[in-house]
C-alpha cells in the first residue's frame, strides 16, 4: 500500500434502514471515487458501530445491522477486489476510542455543546413554527424594524408588510439574546431537564468523528450537509494541535474544496418528501416522507406522488421558496446522473406536477430494482475476509498516528 496517496474516507452508521439522502448524500460520491479514481487514492469506507447508540438503540440488533451496513456498500458498488479500497467497523480499531480521549482534552466544552446535531438531537434547539431561525433573518428584521421606527417616530406602528411571523422572529431573537428575561430563564431550567436524558455519547460524536478522519489522514470526506459543522469541527481541531505540537495530523480540505472536489457547489441535503423544510432523517417515526434503500419501487412511487410540492402550479427550482419541487428535481438529476442545471431546465415553466413525480418515481424505481437485486446477492463470507485484512491494515496505519499523538502529548517517550 502506497502511504502517499491521498485519503478520501466516509462512515454510514449501522442504525436504522439507511435512505436515499445517505446514499446519494455520502455513499454514491464514495463509490464513484472507488470505481473511477481507486489507485489514485486510498479510498476507507466504514461502520461507525460506537456512533451507534449515542442515542438509545435495540442492541440486540446491532451485529445484524453493521452486517447489513456492509451488504449495503457492495450492493451500492463497491469494489471489494481493490487493494486500495478498505471497508472496516470501527470499534475492531482501539486507537479510534484512544484518540478521541485525547481529543477530548483539547476539544472546547462551549464549541461542543453548541453543535447543531447535539441540539436536534439532544431536543434543545429553539424553533419558531417549526423551523430554526435563522441568525441572519433575525438581524434583517432588527435592522428594518430601527430604520422604519427611525424615520416614523412612531414605535406603535409596524414596518409596512410586517405580521405576527416577523414579530415571533423578533420575539425568539429577544429570549435568545437576553440571558436573564424569565422566559430565557425558563427555558434554561427546561434544557437542563432535558440533559438529564441525554448521553455522554451524543455530546462527544463530533470528537469520535474527529478521530475516525484524523488516524487515516484523510483530505476528503464526502458527507451530507447536515455533518458539514462536524468537519469544520475536525479541521480546527487539528489544525490547533498541529500548531501546538508541530505537523502531526493532514488537516482535512476546506468544505467549500470538498464540494469541488466532489463535483458539487454544496453539500447535499436531501428534503423529507411530507415536510420538505426538514432533512429526511432515518429517525422520521411515520416513515412517509423518507425513501428507504430497501422499499419496493412501488412503496417509494407511492411516497413520490404524495410528496407535497407547492400551490405556485409552475415549477421552477428554489429550494427556499420551493423546497418541494425543488428537492424531487434534485433526486432526479442524481438517480439519472443527469447535471442539476439541465434537468432544471427541461422543468421549468412546466404546470403539471404529476409529470415530474412520475419521471422520479420511475428514476428512483429503477435505481431501487437494481440496487435490491445486487443487495440479495451480495457475499456475506467476501465481506468478511476482507475485513479481516483490512481491519488487520487500518489498525497499523491508525496506530502509527496514534503513537505520533502519544509522543507528542507525552504518553510515550520521543522518538
Ligand atoms: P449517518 O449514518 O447519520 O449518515 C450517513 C451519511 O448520510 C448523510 N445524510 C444525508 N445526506 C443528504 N441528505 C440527507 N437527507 C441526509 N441524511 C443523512 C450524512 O450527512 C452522512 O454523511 N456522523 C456520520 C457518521 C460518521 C462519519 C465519521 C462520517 C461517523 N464518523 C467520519 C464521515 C467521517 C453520520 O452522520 O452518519
């Protein structure tokens, strides 16, 4: 194995039935690597099993699922005949637990505990009719407000346009920001309660995330959107550490390079197909709005027809005014490999709604065909001597940065 090569590595946790949006958000840019560019670059696709159960799982199908994770990486493409394709499970690598306990001692209590994901997950983020405000839109909306008043000289009034939605904006920027009203008051006793609950675990995530990028030196990690804060996380990290202690990690490339790289202006966000404000998350209860890798054609044509769109009857791609629509005409132009801008333009203007729902419905279907029939094929005794291998190669090329970190920080002695 050639030590040069660049890096590009990626990790599907072993949850739940995986969906589209991991597919097309990490899987899919992975495995195009893999097939086109492996011998170029080292290429580490993984299960991170100790992500599992930061939030509470059955565990008594863990094993299945980190089985069936794998079955899902062949079935997607993966080419497990490439020496410079690795597939291993985290937790059979000890220096991925190690280097995070150390990470930890350089990780800030304060950065950590404002991570989105540790937000959602942890049920601690403020929304306002169901959306996150958006910091931006807050200060907009101040500004307008003071220059409106400013020139009217009249604080009753309200700027024109202006409703009860811009007030509740205004109102969530006021309990935000001032500490010590009752309401933020409340609203903290409400978040340490709800801490109680939460583990440990699922405030550490970024820092064991951190860990699985830097032992592999890995430059690129494609990832979906909503793990972009996660990166930003890991490349700062290293890049304080290697201030302090000399060049000890590769410092993964900066997320707007990544999406270069990746062929992408940004990082992928794959809408819930019921509320198309939201990401489609494995977590969703109803399962309505989510496309799992394992629904038949029909079940995924069916949640495709019912997607909910918009009320404007013509299409036309904004993913801010048109979530809906503008998602579906995404999905399409990655299931048929087609460019974003071109699929766009063969829509818009179109008032048929139901057109475009079929063209995806059939694009997803047979993606979905092909996918389940490979899956039912797949190897499970190919997966597992290949893990062997491999998991015996990432252990010695993890602990090699693990002992350049305990050197440095004094565990063991300098070299
Ligand atoms: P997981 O299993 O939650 O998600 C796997 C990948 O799927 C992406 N994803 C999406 N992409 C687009 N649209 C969506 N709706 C959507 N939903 C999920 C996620 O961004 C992710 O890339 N923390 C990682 C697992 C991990 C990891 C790592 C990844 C652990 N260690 C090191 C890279 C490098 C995660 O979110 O897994």
């Amino acid at each position: 194995m050639n030590k040069m090569k660049p890096v590009i590595l990626t990790g599907l946790r072993a949850n739940n039935d995986l969906h589209i949006g991991n597919y097309l958000g990490a899987l899919l840019p992975l495995i195009d690597m893999a097939k086109q560019r492996a011998g170029e670059y080292q290429i580490n696709l993984f299960v991170p099993d100790l992500h599992s159960f930061t939030t509470p799982i059955d565990h008594s199908k863990l094993q299945d699922n980190i089985m069936q994770t794998l079955r899902v990486f062949v079935a997607a493409g993966l080419p497990l005949d490439q020496d410079d394709v690795h597939i291993y499970r985290q937790s059979y690598i000890p220096a991925h637990s190690e280097l995070t306990w150390i990470l930890d001692c350089f990780a800030s209590f304060f950065v950590l505990r404002r991570m989105q994901q540790f937000e959602q997950k942890a049920g601690l983020q403020l929304s306002v009719g169901g959306k996150v405000p958006d910091p931006q839109r807050v200060k907009t909306l101040i500004q307008e407000l003071e220059a409106f008043r400013k020139k009217n000289q009249d604080l009753e009034k309200l700027p024109p346009g202006w409703d009860r939605a811009q007030i509740e904006y205004l109102l969530f920027a006021v309990i935000e920001n001032w500490k010590f009203s009752e309401k933020a008051l409340a609203r903290h006793h409400l978040n340490n309660r709800r801490l109680a609950g939460v583990s440990v675990g699922l405030f550490n995530y970024p820092v064991l995330m951190a860990a699985d990028i830097l032992l592999y030196n890995a430059s690129y990690v494609p990832v979906g959107e909503d793990q972009t804060q996660h990166l930003e996380f890991t490349r700062d990290i290293a890049i304080r550490m290697n201030n302090q202690f000399g060049e000890l990690f590769t410092v993964p490339e900066p997320v707007a390079k990544q999406h270069e790289f990746f062929g992408k202006d940004q990082g992928l966000r794959i809408k819930d197909l019921v509320d198309p404000t939201k990401k489609m998350s494995k977590s969703d209860e109803t399962g309505r709005g989510v496309i799992f890798l394992t629904d038949t054609p029909e079940e995924a044509a069916k949640k495709i027809k019912s997607a909910t769109t918009d009320s404007f009857n013509e299409i036309r791609y904004d993913m801010k005014e048109r979530p809906g629509v503008s998602n579906l005409l995404q999905i399409l132009a990655l299931f048929t490999g087609r460019d974003l801008q071109d699929v766009i333009a063969q829509y818009e203007g179109q008032t048929r709604y139901g057109d475009l729902k079929q063209d995806v419905a059939e694009a997803v279907g047979t993606f979905l065909r092909d996918f389940q029939a490979k899956l039912v094929q797949v190897d499970n005794q190919a997966i597992l001597a290949k893990l062997e291998k491999d998991e015996a190669a990432m252990r010695e090329q993890a602990n090699r940065v693990l002992l350049k970190v305990q050197r440095a920080v004094g565990l063991r002695p300098a070299a």
